[in-house]
C-alpha cells in the first residue's frame, strides 16, 4: 500500500456520515447520506434497503460520486471518490459490515431487505492529491 493509500484508508475506515450521488431515471442527480467505511483495498460499504431508490437507481447505472470526511467548514482533508457500485446480498457481505445501530434499520443481519453497496473507487481526490485505480 502506497503512503497516499494508507492515509486515505486511514482517513475512511471508520463509520462516517458519506454524501452518495446517483442518477435518477430521468438523469437528474440524485444525492443522500448513507453511513459507510473503506477497507484496505479503498472499497467503500454502505449499507441500505434492498427495495430503496438508491439500488433502483444503481441498477440502473451503477456510476456513482461520494464525499466524506469534511466535519467543518474549514476540513483541510475530505474525500471525493468517483466509483462503480455492485450491491451484495452475500453472507459474508452482510456480516462484515453489520454494527449496532444497524438494528434501528434491520431486524438483524437475516434481515431480507438488508444489503450492502460496494463502491469501487476509481479515482479518489484527498485535499489536493489524486488517487487513480491502475488499470
């Protein structure tokens, strides 16, 4: 892991409020939070309902935009990630990311509804350096 990786991932491996853009039906952006972490690899996960707008939407077209990071006006550091979003229904998924306060949400991790979103950065802007997946 590259110094410029480890700091991101230091910085988005925590559960924080994240700032999630997809795409309507009709085009229009869409914006919402979602509560999410990266893992070492940079993926973000969220979590979410299975019959939610947003997987709608992600289905639909799975280009999404995110920003994180920020908690004041004047944050030297966020993040803004450019990515592709796949949606998991897989056990493993679903047990690695669960926590608490998921249950004010979900009946627990069987939950049918419940699902995680894996946003796969393609490029990640962190203050003023710019991370690229290579190809």
């Amino acid at each position: 892991m590259s110094d410029l990786e480890n700091r991101i991932y230091e910085f988005a491996r925590r559960p924080q409020l994240i700032n999630l853009a997809t795409a309507a039906p009709d085009g229009h952006p869409q914006l919402r939070y979602v509560v999410g972490r990266a893992d070492e690899s940079l993926v973000i996960r969220f979590s979410t309902h299975l019959d939610s707008a947003k997987v709608e939407q992600l289905r639909a077209n799975s280009n999404v935009c995110l920003t994180l990071g920020a908690t004041q006006v004047n944050s030297p550091l966020w993040l803004r990630v450019d990515g592709t979003a796949t949606i998991s229904t897989e056990t493993t998924e679903r047990e690695g990311f669960w926590f608490g306060a998921l249950t004010k949400q979900f009946t627990g991790v069987a939950d049918p509804r419940y699902c995680v979103v894996l946003v796969k950065p393609a490029r990640i802007e962190f203050g003023e350096e710019v991370w690229q997946a290579q190809c």
